[in-house]
C-alpha cells in the first residue's frame, strides 16, 4: 500500500452543530478518503489560541540553541502547530467569514505558525516561503458576504498567507451568501467537492 497522503484539517468555526463549513470539511474529507489512502490530523481552533506576546515574540528570535527552557515553554505550542503544517501534504481549512474577513482564532493560528527562518525566510529579493509541495483547499463559508467582493477580506488574505509560506496550490470551495440562497450555494460546493 502507498504511504499515505497526510491531510492537516483546521477548522475555524464557532459552531459545531449546524456548522455549514465544518458539514462541507466532512465532504471533502470523505471524497479524498475515496481517492487515496490518507491520514488525518485535526486541529480545531475554535476555542481559540493564545495570542503571541513578548515573551513569545523575544523566545522566536533567539537562535534555537540559545533559547532559555522558559522560551523553548513559549514556543511548544506554536512548534507543535508548525510540525502539523510541516507534515501535511493536504492543508483543508475550514473557514466561515466573520464581520468580512477570517475568524480570530485563526488569525491566532496564522501568526503562531508564520515565523521567520522556519515556515519563511527573508532574502534579498524580499520573503521566501520554506512550505513546498502542499496543496490548500479553503471551504470559505459566508452569511452575507459574496467571495471575491470587494467586501471579501478572507480570500485575498488567506491566499496571500499561504503563498507567503510557500503553498500557491490554493483551491477555494465557496458556500457564500447563505443568508440569501444556502440551499442553492451549498448544493453548488458539494458539486464542486464531487469534482476533486
């Protein structure tokens, strides 16, 4: 048997229950479980992350081998969420827009995983992002915002984050506007899941 493809799932959602984004996650798991021999890792942050602070930010920027028992304490959590990104092949997001752009635990997320010299470098012809050979598939959910709008802040940011890491093979599953068509654009995503 192959080794198996290693999918990271985020899911961002406040809600569990009737959770359309969570729903469309599930969608897609099972049509790249059809396909292929995978292995999943989970990672909900939902109930949110801690925010970096000084401390973290000072513990970052000292070399590795430098770095005090209580900064390498600091950065465990971020050093755990950065392996999961680092071993994935498939990162699935599973991202509801809020007030027009990404919900804050997963901006706590992006920030914790988005660090110099590991998930990206600094050259002379600006930021180089060290993530290659990855796949994203974002399930952007909204209420009311349209994706692609110029109300849209989700979809520029979490292509540009991704790129700026090293990951440009970003396909966006839309299930937008539900406040006014959820039947109609969520039967539109599940079609275009049935197609990966």
């Amino acid at each position: 048997m192959s080794d198996p493809t290693h999918i990271l799932r985020i899911d961002a959602s406040a809600r569990h229950t009737g959770s359309v984004s969570r729903n469309l996650v599930d969608a897609v798991l099972d049509r790249l479980a059809s396909k292929n021999n995978v292995h999943i890792q989970r990672r909900d942050v939902a109930n949110g992350l801690p925010l970096i602070d000084e401390e973290w930010v000072g513990a970052n920027f000292t070399p590795v081998e430098a770095r005090t028992q209580n900064q390498r304490n600091a950065l465990a959590l971020s050093d755990t969420l950065v392996r999961e990104l680092q071993d994935a092949d498939v990162i699935v997001f599973g991202l509801p827009i809020y007030n027009f752009s990404v919900p804050a635990s997963l901006k706590a997320w992006i920030d914790l995983v988005a660090r110099a010299g590991v998930t990206f470098k600094y050259t002379n012809n600006g930021p180089e992002g060290l993530l290659e050979n990855k796949q994203a598939i974002v399930v952007l959910v909204s209420g009311g915002t349209i994706s692609g709008s110029e109300i849209d802040f989700a979809t520029p940011y979490i292509r540009h984050v991704l790129g700026f890491m090293g990951i440009f093979d970003v396909k966006i599953i839309t299930a937008d506007a539900l406040g006014i068509s959820a039947d109609e654009k969520i039967s539109q995503a599940k079609v275009t899941i049935s197609k990966l």
